[in-house]
C-alpha cells in the first residue's frame, strides 16, 4: 500500500515503537531454537534503501524477507524531492553536459571536505550509475528534469517522481517473491556464536508477539536515519533540538542502536545538518525555496547578512541557527523570482503565483525594501543599507562582505537586487534526514569500532555514515540509500 505525502504525516505510532525497543538490553543475543521463518537475507526497513536491496538480491536466487515498521513502505524515500545524483548519464550527454563518477566522487570530497570515509565516494559514483541505469531500464521509470544543486560542480541531480519509484521497486521485489511484512518492528540482532556472525533479526508485530527470523547469509539493515528520535538527535546535535523536522515517522534510529550493541562505528555524526529554505510550519517537500541561489541574499532580523549564500543549505543553515532569536530571512526582487521561476521551475514552486500578479500570505512584499521589511518585523533602514552595500559590491564584481562569487557553489553570475516590488521571506531550517549513522565499506558491510567487518550485517541508506563527511551534496542522500541498497542486497548474498 502507498501512502500520500499527507497521510505520511498523519500516521501516528513512532512513541510506541520507540517503547518497545527502549526495553531491550546492549548485548548480543542469542538466536531462537525455532524461528518463524528461514530466508537468505532479512531487511530491517521497507523505505527506498531496502527496497533497492530487496530488487537487487533475487536477481541472484536468493530468499529475501522485508521487515517494515510503518503500515505502509517508502520511509523517507516516499516523501523526498527524489533527486538523483549520479554522474555520466545518457540525460547529461544529450545536454552536453560533462559528468563522470570519477568527477562526481571527487566533487563528494570537496564538499565533505576530505572527511569522507575513504574509498566510499568513489564506491557510491560507481553504484549510483549502474543503480539509475537499471531503474530506467530494468523498472522503467524516468527523470522528468536536470537539476543543477548545492556541491555540484555540474548539473547532476535527475528528479524523479517519489511514489512512482516506490511502487516500481515493491512492484518488481513481490513479483520475484520478496515476502514483505508491514507493521512490523525489529528490535534486536540475533548473534551465532558458532558461526560468529549475525544470523538473524528478533521483531515483535501489531499484537505484540515476538518473532524471529532466521538470515542465512545476512541481515541489511536500512531502517533510516533518527530525526524523529528527540533522545538520540539531542545527544549527537542539541543545537538542533527547536528545528522542525519533515522525515519519514519511523526515523528512529533503532537501526543505529541494534548494530551498535555489536560494536559497530559511526561516523558523520558531528556533522549533522539542517537544511535552510523552508517555509515556517512547512508540512511537504513542495514548501522549501532555494530562491538565494537565483541571486537572493540571506540577512538576520537586523537587516544584516551573516553567510555567503553560493554555500550548501546546509552550511546556511549552520549559521542561521546561531543568529539572534534563530531568525533569518530571505530577500529577492522580481528580477530575481521571474528568472527562478523561468529557469528552476520545479525548485520554485513556492514563487509561480507571484509572476501571475499573486503574493502568498508566507511571503511580505514592498515597493520598497523598507516596506517589505517593516511588514516582515525587521529593521527597515538597516536592510536598505546591507543591499545598497552588496549592489555595489556586485557591480565591482566582488563581495566585500563575505566573499561571494557565484549564485550557487561555483556556478552563475551574481545580480543585483534593485527591481520592485521586492520580497521578504521568512526562512526557517528544517531536518530532513541525519546523513550519518553506521560506518559501511565500499560493500555495504558494516564496520566496528576496530575497523573489522561484522560478519553477517550490512546496512545501506540514511542509517549509514561516512560518506557525506563535514557537507552535503544535494541528491547525494537519495542516491546513496537506492545505490548501496543495490550493492547490500547483491554482497550479502555473494558473500557466502
């Protein structure tokens, strides 16, 4: 069953679930002397990681079992913007467009800035081409658009449609005789001390039955980041604690937690990030603007700017969080929203009524800058001041201020703003994901604390860290849980 975005949201039961794992104790367990059910690979998650695993692993014969909390699969994958990046399509090449897994990991360094887990980055370039190839090939669904985003050095991001990718895969994963639980919850590893590997995963379903199943060659677990975890997001990000969050409701983090009872390392998660450009109360994906890098400037309460605006969102949003009362506002003119709305119109949503002669009631607008701000609750006189400062900076080709030289990463020519009305939008950050987790190799095995691999347990998606580093490069996120659910679901079979 696929959910809409808003029945998504609406679906309660994370508090419960979170209950149930909470009672369980940080050691091995041992397996059952009779499990419910024997199967190749157990998948801990139903979400777009696990499902690319479930696709990939009967493709070589083997007995695959998926394990979903939620009433519904997709996770977070179901309510992303579903952007792509991968370097060396057929798309770029038609577009003239010079891309290349070898550019796109490096292009992953520099945003991580060298932080990466090595060899990762190249691993996910690699994946991600033979991942997207097979979607469109294999699955037959397609990008409707090209997007160029925060940390690419070229256009890389191929926008997809969340859902239809969702239900292609589920599609292709039953009809190759993957068994799907839904409303199920796993909560322990099983550990074979014969064997010494993972060998199985315990779960307790609706009724609050126990259940163990037997994972003959492994367990992946891709059951997604921890946003939705208060306890867990406050250890690792407390600065974060007032930051709204739009992620899948069983983003928990008990996937984290069950493989770390076996020793395993994490990595990124100092590095966790919100992203700046959502709308206040934003309750879907459509409700997020990235109308800076069209050529808006980003300034605080008191009119005055604090970031250079051609870095990532997330890198806003890291000083947006720290400005005075955590506010931070968003200032373009019609110069700038007819252009976005023109040349990024699927990242632009939120502004297509204004070129019609239409103001949305989350935007303040003004024949003036003053006005606009005056409306918005901010100082007026200041504003006009900082963009008079950065016009004048434009016009001589250089930003005294913060050193800005493009509109996003190292592309476009900056404008000024100076055509009215002009435009004031309250921007907040939000938490999409948590882009850190359990430390995988290129095989999509997870890692302990003394650099060894767990044998019997992978994990892909957002419950990974490691490859994003210290930044994050937009559609990376997406990739990486599709690309290294491929890779868990094959290597946990070939492995053995």
């Amino acid at each position: 069953m696929i959910f809409t975005r808003r029945k998504f949201f609406t679906f309660s039961g994370s508090v419960a679930a979170l209950s149930l794992f909470s009672q369980a104790e940080a050691m091995p367990v041992e397996p059952p002397t009779k499990y419910d059910g024997d199967f190749d690979i157990v998948i801990v998650g139903g979400g777009g990681a696990g499902l690319s695993a479930a696709c990939a692993a009967p493709e070589l014969g083997a007995s695959v079992l998926v394990l979903e909390k939620r009433p519904f699969l997709g996770g977070s994958s179901l309510i992303t913007d579903a952007m792509f990046a991968v370097g060396g399509t057929k798309l770029q090449k038609s577009r003239n467009i010079k891309d290349s897994p070898e550019l796109y990991a490096k292009d992953l360094y520099e945003v991580g800035k060298h932080f990466n887990q090595k060899g990762l980055p190249e691993a996910l370039s690699q994946a991600a081409l033979k991942q997207y190839e097979w979607m469109e090939n294999v699955l037959n669904v397609h990008p409707f658009t090209l997007e160029h985003q925060g940390g690419q050095s070229v256009p890389r991001s191929h926008q997809f449609k969340a859902p239809e990718v969702i239900e292609a895969m589920t599609k292709f994963a039953r009809s190759h005789g993957v068994k799907i639980l839904t409303g199920v919850s796993a909560n322990r590893l099983y550990w074979d001390e014969k064997g010494k590997r993972i060998c199985g995963v315990k779960a307790v379903n609706a009724k609050k039955e126990i259940l163990s199943f037997h994972a003959k060659r492994g367990v992946i677990v891709t059951s997604g980041g921890f946003a939705r975890n208060p306890q867990v997001l406050q250890r690792f990000a407390p600065y974060l604690k007032d930051v709204q969050v739009l992620s899948g409701t069983g983003s928990l983090g008990e996937g984290m937690l069950m493989a770390q009872a076996y020793g395993a390392d994490v990595r990124d998660t100092s590095f966790i990030a919100a992203t700046f450009g959502a709308k206040k109360g934003m309750t879907d994906i459509s409700e997020l603007s990235f109308i800076q890098f069209n050529g808006g400037v980003v300034v605080n309460k008191e009119g005055k700017r604090f970031v250079d605006e051609s870095k990532t969102y997330m890198e806003i949003s890291e000083q947006a969080v720290k400005q005075p009362e955590g506010k931070a506002y968003t200032v373009f003119d019609s110069n700038i929203v007819r252009e976005a709305v023109k040349d990024t119109p699927a990242l632009s949503r939120m502004w297509l009524a204004i070129p019609e002669g239409r103001i949305p009631d989350y935007v303040y607008s003004g024949n003036t800058l003053a006005e606009a701000a005056k409306k918005a609750g901010m100082d007026g006189a200041e504003l006009e001041k900082t963009i008079k400062k950065y016009n004048e900076d434009v016009a001589k080709g250089t930003d005294s201020k913060f050193g800005r030289q493009y509109l996003e990463g190292k592309v476009g020519k900056l404008v000024k703003i100076e055509k009215a009305p002009f435009f004031v939008f309250p921007t907040s950050s939000v938490i999409f994901g948590t882009y850190c987790g359990l430390l995988i190799n290129a095989y999509a095995q997870v890692i302990d604390v003394f650099g060894d691999v767990i044998p019997g347990l992978y994990a892909a998606g957002e419950v990974t860290g490691g490859l994003h580093g210290a930044g994050y490069m937009s559609g990376s996120g997406y990739a990486k849980a599709l690309s290294f659910g491929r890779v868990a679901g094959q290597k946990a079979f070939q492995a053995n």
